[in-house]
C-alpha cells in the first residue's frame, strides 16, 4: 500500500516513472528479471482514470520533442491510419529525426524506433513491441512486423535497456526512473543453502546499483 501511494504521488506530479517488483526470483540474470517487471509496470495506465499508459506517455512524449513533426503526420502516426506498409518507413524516419537531436543521441536507436511502433495503438504491433523491450527473441514473421527490427536477447542487453529507457524519460519529460523492490529479506532466506547466503543478495544490490 505504501509503494501505491508513492507510485501514485509521483506519477501525479509527472517528475517519474515507477517501476515496482518483488525480489523473489532465483534468475540467473537479475537485470532481466528486473527489465520484465519495469516493463510490466510501464504497460499500465501512468496516471488513474486516464487509459493512456506509462510507455505511450513517453512515446508520446517523444514525438511532441521533435518540433519537425507536421501535424497531419502526427494524426496520421497516432489515430492508426497508417498501413504497415507506410508505418515502418515513418518509423525509420522519426526515429532518424531523433537520433540527430543531442537530447537524444546517447540512446540507442533502436529504443527510440521501438517507442515509435507503439503509438498507431495496433495490438498486434504493440505485443512485439513488449517482447522485444522486454530482450526477448523474436519470429521472422515478429520481426517484420517491426520493420525487421532486431531482437536482443544477449545477456546484457537487459541492462542496456533500462539504462536508455532511464534516459529517454530523463531527455523527454526530465523526469527520473524510480524502481521499488520489495521483499529483499525473503531473498535472503532463499539463499541460505548457497555457500555464501550474502551472495546472492549482493548480486540483486549490484544489480540494481548498476
């Protein structure tokens, strides 16, 4: 109840996206696990009753900081007008836009395409959308849907990906990445019959220091 609160008191304010997930896993890869549940997190409504969610505020965001964006083609992009066939070339040339501006030249390209696909609203776009932020592998067929898009499943691309979806809610809204972990203390008795119990522990903390 009190991180729904402080979710709710920041997300009010707009000065952050709050992620939130319980540290009870046994995942080799602490930075997926913690990815996931960002992810999940960011596909809820950002702000009660509006539907709009935490991802389409910052892709929405993202498309209101480039001042060359006409407003027909921004109609177009938002109200789902575009066919596939006409949405990737948009895509490619937006995010091309974006990566020119020096607010947004730390992030990696992709991310800001990935966030671009989000905003026609189609369903089936937005689903591989998720799946490829979220690192994992993608169908051929997934892939064309995203304008052959290249999924990241490498081990430390986890990581990667939150650190630029920190910085592109930093670039666009200048508003921080607040994640809230709970349950530490049951992942510490999880790994009482490791060798070393702390280590575990350590590695969740160095996770989400980095």
């Amino acid at each position: 109840h009190l991180m729904r609160a402080f979710r709710n008191s920041i997300h009010e304010s707009g000065i952050a996206y709050c992620g939130y997930l319980q540290m009870v896993t046994r995942s080799e890869n602490y930075a997926r696990y913690v990815l996931n549940n960002i992810i999940e997190a960011l596909s809820h409504p950002y702000r009660d009753p509006q539907p709009t969610t935490g991802l389409n505020r910052l892709a929405g965001g993202l498309l209101d900081a480039l001042g060359a964006v006409g407003e027909s083609q921004r109609q177009q992009l938002c109200n789902g007008e575009l066919e596939l066939a006409e949405l990737i070339p948009v895509v490619h040339q937006l995010a091309d836009v974006a990566i020119q501006d020096a607010r947004f030249r730390n992030i990696d390209l992709d991310i800001l395409r990935a966030l671009f696909f989000l905003l026609p609203g189609d369903a089936r776009i937005y689903a591989r959308v998720l799946k490829w932020l979220r690192c994992e592998d993608l169908s051929r067929y997934d892939r064309e849907l995203l304008g052959d898009l290249v999924p990241r499943p490498q081990e430390h691309m986890p990581l990667r990906t939150i650190v630029d979806l920190g910085r592109l809610m930093a670039a666009v809204h200048d508003a921080a990445l607040v994640v809230c972990v709970d349950q530490l203390e049951e992942m510490i008795d999880q790994s009482r019959g490791e060798k070393d119990p702390g280590e575990v522990f350590r590695r969740i903390v160095d996770t989400l220091v980095a």
